[in-house]
C-alpha cells in the first residue's frame, strides 16, 4: 500500500518536480523532494493532500536552496 502510495503522488508531477528519497515503512512512507520553480511545489502540495490513500500528512522540513530550488520533506500516514 505504502508503494501505491507513492505511486499516486509522484505520478503526473511537472517536470519542474523530482523526488530525491523516499522511505517506506510499515503504514509510513517519508518522501523528500526537489520543486525548481513555485509552480511545481503548489503542484506537488496540492497532489499530495489530494490523495485519499493517506489518513495524515506532515510537512517535516521545508528549505530553499538557490542553486536547486524548493526542498520539502513529507510524512505521510497511509490509511
């Protein structure tokens, strides 16, 4: 389930949207990912809290960094 999870959030994310890690664990799937522009982080976000397999999402870290751009790590719940 953990898996399909990740499956559903990483497919059809813009080009600008890549994912550096991922851990998963039993009901736990711990992402970390690269969003170059704005655009693509509002697309990310807005696909994650969009999907019905997770019962929890947290934003654990969120940095900038010039060079590469938006870094959001996530943990999410699966139901």
């Amino acid at each position: 389930d953990e898996a399909e999870g990740l499956g559903t959030v990483t497919s059809g994310l813009p080009a600008s949207v890549a994912l550096t890690e991922a851990v998963i664990s039993k009901d736990v799937l711990d992402t970390t990912f690269v969003a170059t522009d704005s655009q693509g982080l509002t697309a990310l976000m807005a696909r994650i809290i969009s999907q019905e397999a997770f019962s929890k999402v947290d934003l654990v870290s969120f940095s900038f960094n010039p060079n590469a751009g938006y870094i959001p790590s996530f943990s999410m719940k699966v139901k």
